[in-house]
C-alpha cells in the first residue's frame, strides 16, 4: 500500500471510530436525558409504552454499539497480523529470489535455516494469511450486520421520545378532562 492510499485509510479508520464512539455515546446520553424524568406509570393507555420501549431500545443501542468497538477492535487486530505476516513473506522472498543458489540462510536469531525450511515458512505464512484474512472478513461483515441494527433502534428511539415528547401535552389535557369534576357541597346549616 503506497503512502498516499495508506494515509487516507488511516484517516478513514479514525473518522469512521469517532462516528462509533459519538453513536454509542448519543445512544446512552439520551437514555440518562430521559430515564433521570422518567416516572412509572400502569401500562392502561398506548402513551405510558412510549418511554419505556424508547429506553429499550437506547439500551439495545448502547450494547450494540460497545459490540461494534469491539468488533472494530478485533477487525483491526486481526488486519494487523495479516500485515505483519505479510512483511515476514515478503522478507522471505527477498532473501530467496536474492540469492537463488543459497542453500542456507541466517535467521532473524544468527541461525542458518536450511532453504526449504524458509521456502515452508513462506507456505506457512501464506495459509496465516488466507485464515486471518477470512476471520477479518466474516469479523467485519457481522460488525457490518450489527451496525445496521444500532442505527435502527436509535432511529426508532429517537421517534419514540419525540412522539412522546410532542404528544405529552395532548395526552395530559385529555387525561385531565376524563378526570371527575370536584362536586360543590353546601356547608351545613
């Protein structure tokens, strides 16, 4: 990877965790917003489900979003062994094609490492690579899934606290109205 292509995944990593930590941490700032208010109420009308499912669901948006960190964090963890794996296939390589005729080579530790055991080494890095490549894939698609989910229970969420926020006014003054008028009673003579 060149330098320029590099830097520009690097600055993509970085915006696209902050964007996480900012998701997951809205998720959780709306759910103390509007748990701190929250008062229990009997589950007789359609209007007291309204907070209680939106605190579900900033819930399930919060847990979600600590998965998509770890999950981001595995992802990278596991790229970078392939990198790594990689710079040791390739300096292998280097060392063969280099020398074509060696039939030993030093090791990293000053030892001298027959070719084939080198030329097996590669092999063995190549399938560390094609593993780890795969776990990094099936990692990021699952994160891709679950991404998908913490953005809809936060979108639904935030629907639900402003249904229940605009139609808290409305509800309270019928409430009110279905309440039984106080019934003026002469003073006793």
């Amino acid at each position: 990877m060149s330098n320029a292509s590099f830097g520009l995944f690097e600055k993509e990593h970085e915006a696209t965790a902050k964007f996480d930590y900012f998701i997951t941490t809205i998720a959780g700032a709306l759910f103390a917003y509007i748990g701190q208010t929250y008062t229990p109420h009997k589950f007789d009308c359609w209007y007291y489900f309204i907070i209680p499912l939106a605190l579900i669901l900033l819930t399930a948006c919060f847990y979600l979003g600590c998965k998509v960190l770890l999950g981001n964090t595995e992802t990278t963890r596991l790229n970078k062994e392939v990198a790594q794996a990689h710079e040791q296939c390739e300096n292998i390589n280097i060392q063969l094609n280099k020398f074509p005729k060696n039939p030993v080579f030093p090791d990293s530790l000053g030892r001298d490492v027959p070719r084939t055991e080198m030329e097996q080494r590669v092999r063995g890095l190549n399938q560390k690579i094609k593993t780890t490549k795969a776990a990094a894939l099936a990692k990021m698609e699952k994160v891709e899934f679950i991404i998908k989910w913490r953005n809809f229970f936060l979108f639904i969420g935030f629907i639900l606290i402003l249904v229940a926020k605009f139609s808290q006014p409305y509800f309270e003054s019928s409430q009110n109205d279905k309440q039984p008028k106080p019934v003026a009673v002469a003073p006793p003579k």
